[in-house]
C-alpha cells in the first residue's frame, strides 16, 4: 500500500508539505478525525471489494470495485495525512494493517456483512448520503490537506449515492421478491445510521476550528436524500428504539474482527514487505 501521497489523489500534491502549526490539543484531534473518515472509507472499501467477481450482472461487477477504489483512495490520503500529524514516522501502511480491531474508529455501518444484493446498495446509500454533505462542507476546511482531498471525494460520493439511490428505488418498487429484501434490509441497516451524526468533543472542537465539519450539522441533508429515495422506493423508514453505535470509540462487532484478518493477513505475514 505504500505510495508516494500525491499519487492518490488526482491534482495538486496534498501530503508533500507539512501540515500547518497547531497547536498539540488540535494537531491531535484533527489526527484522529482523519483516522475516523479513513476507517470508515477503508472497511466499507474492503467490504465492497468482496462483490467482485460475485456481483449479479457484469456492470455490478465492475461499478462495485470501481466504486470501492475509490474509498481506498480516500482512506490512503486520509492516513498519511493522519501519519504527518502525529509525526511518529507511521505511514498508511500502518494504520491500515498494523493496528489491532479496538484502534479502529469506523461506524459500525460500513463494517456490515454484504448480505444479499439489497442489502449492500442500502449500506452504500446510507453512508454515501451521509459523506456527500461531509465532503461538500469539507471543502470549506480552514486545513489545505483536508479541503484539496475533500475537492475530489465530493464528487466521488456524489456517484455513489446517485448510483445506490437507483438501486434502492429499483428494488423497493419493484417485484414483490426485491421489495420484501429491500424492506428486510431496511430494518436490519435503520438501528447502524444513527451513529454516523454523533457529536463528541473532539469534533465540536474541530468544527469550532473550522477545520471539519460538525456530524450533526449533516443529518438535514442525509434526511432529504433518504427520504427523496425512500418515497420512490416505496420505503418507510422504521423508528429506531435502540441505536447501534460504539464505533468510534474502538468498540465493534465481530464482523470486524473477520475482516481485518483478511484485510491484514499478507501484511502481518510478511512484516515490512512492500509491493
């Protein structure tokens, strides 16, 4: 996985220039909100990987990889971003496969099993609504890094969402057998969306710095573009009793522990090899 940063990302290099002087508290907070939107483009990249040479239909087969390329791309920059603010000479590489399932501060979403078909176009169109508006407010960044790399993911996830929306409206509205799926995998994916709008302190303070944008401040839009789709899908959305979170506090279900050992088994099994 290792690279030269300016390869990841299409444009001006992001990564070559230190980062700018914050101070400790910031450079810190700011460090983990990178390894926070990096897990979550990693393990939901992985997770779509999976999908090749297994989709449904040939065009799956390769939108899905495509579009899982490009949540690698974003988890690369993201990480050697991350690595320039700490400073302590980790590159992606290790933050990708060197760290342990409790370092890992993706939302439990991304790291939910495939499923059938129906199943994954929901994740996708759950994250992806939510990510859009990250990114578009993202370019608003007071930090270069995270406004250059936000430049390119915004219109990535706007992709995304365009394409899992067409998905989602096909399979909810259309034969009894697509809807009953879509149905079931709206109840089984409602209780993991809450916590992609989760507000702590460390990304109150970010906000406040200008430099990311607020979680909660994203749930109006994620709701306009849930509801557009889920209208036309014949969807409702289910009240959610008992939300699904932890994640961002390194604590996971044991779906991620499976991933991460494939994810990293090479890695691990051949330590400091690069390709």
């Amino acid at each position: 996985m290792s690279y030269a940063p300016e390869a990841a990302l299409e444009g001006p290099t992001f990564c070559a220039a230190p980062p700018p002087d914050y101070a400790p508290d910031l450079r810190a907070a700011l460090m983990e909100w990178c390894l926070r939107a990096g897990d979550d483009a990693l393990v939901l990249g992985h997770r779509l990987s999976e999908w090749c040479g297994r989709a449904p239909m040939l065009e799956e087969d390769l939108a899905l990889p495509n579009m899982a390329l490009d949540l690698i791309g974003q988890s690369r920059a993201l990480y050697a971003y991350a690595g320039a603010l700490e400073g302590e000479g980790r590159d992606e590489d290790a933050f990708a496969y060197l760290r342990e399932e409790r370092e890992f501060r993706n939302v439990r979403l991304v790291e939910r099993p495939n499923g059938d078909f129906a199943h994954t176009m929901l994740r996708q169109l759950l994250f992806a609504a939510y990510a859009e508006p990250l990114w578009r407010a993202a370019e608003r960044s007071d930090d270069p890094t995270v406004a250059g790399l936000a430049a390119k993911a915004v219109k990535e996830m706007a992709y995304h969402v365009r394409h899992s929306a067409e998905w989602v409206i096909r399979l909810g509205d259309g034969t009894e057998e697509s809807a009953a799926r879509m149905s079931a995998a709206v109840e089984a994916l409602a209780p993991f969306a809450e916590e992609l709008f989760e507000t702590d302190p460390l990304s109150a303070r970010l906000s406040e710095a200008g430099l990311a944008p607020d979680p909660a401040g994203l749930r109006p839009a994620w709701q306009a573009a849930i509801s557009t789709v889920f209208d036309e899908a014949r969807l409702d959305w289910p009240e959610v009793r008992h939300p699904v979170t932890g994640g961002r506090a390194g604590l996971h279900g044991e779906e991620l522990g499976h991933l991460l050992a494939q994810l990293q088994y090479v890695a691990r099994a051949h330590p400091g090899a690069k390709w």
